[in-house]
C-alpha cells in the first residue's frame, strides 16, 4: 500500500535531501515551504500518512502548524526536525505544548539520513 509523506521546510535543500533518502517505490512525497502551502496541499489531498515539519518556518511556528493539522486530522502522525534541540526529549521539555502532540518523532538537523530513514519508515509502519 502506498504511503503518503508531507514535508515541510523553508529550505530548498532539506527539501531535496529529505526527498532523495526517503522516497521509493511505495511512498510518495509532497514538499512545502510555508504553512499556507502546506495548508494548501492537505486540501488538495487530505490523506497524507506522515507530516514531517520544521518548527522555524517563515509565516507561523511548526508546532502551532501540526495542532492546526491535528484539529481536523486527529490521526495524523508527526515528525518534528530542527537544528536547535539534541532529541525529541529535549524538545518536549524545551517547548511548551510540545507534548500536546502525539504520535510524534523528532529528528535534528544536520541529518543522519540513516537514522532519518529508520525514524521515517517505522513511524510509516505505526
């Protein structure tokens, strides 16, 4: 069964790498770089498996964006990713309502693709 993953970065280049290590035959990749293209794109098609999305984005916080997802997807599945905390621990005792939001992941930024991908595909098989 195919699967469906939203990325969501204000960087071309994340967007690129992330795109490259995660796509294969069964899954399917959309990118965005603001929260008012990826609103766009979950009305366009609102069955996506995975929102994987950068918490500094230009036009509103990437947290504030997935509880605004959340509210008319309540099953929808995160991965949080940002250069600023060491791990999704730190994440979540660093930022307010940063456990609000489950099932969620983090990765941090640079990327080890290797673990990216393992974080990806079993958040996918959840």
């Amino acid at each position: 069964m195919e699967k469906h993953i939203l990325i969501v970065d204000d960087e071309r280049l994340i967007l690129f790498g992330l795109t490259e290590a995660l796509k294969t035959e069964s899954v399917q990749i959309k990118t965005a770089s603001t929260a008012a293209s990826t609103l766009k794109a979950i009305a366009a098609f609102p069955d996506f498996d995975l929102f994987i999305i950068d918490l500094t984005l230009p036009d509103m916080d990437g947290l504030d964006l997935a509880k605004n997802i959340k509210k008319d997807n309540p099953s929808a599945k995160f991965i949080f990713m940002s250069g600023k905390y060491r791990d999704k621990e730190d994440f979540i005792n660093n930022i307010e309502g940063g456990d609000d939001i489950e099932p969620c992941q983090f990765i941090t930024k640079p990327f080890d693709f290797e673990k990216t991908q393992e974080i990806v595909f079993q958040a996918l098989e959840e």
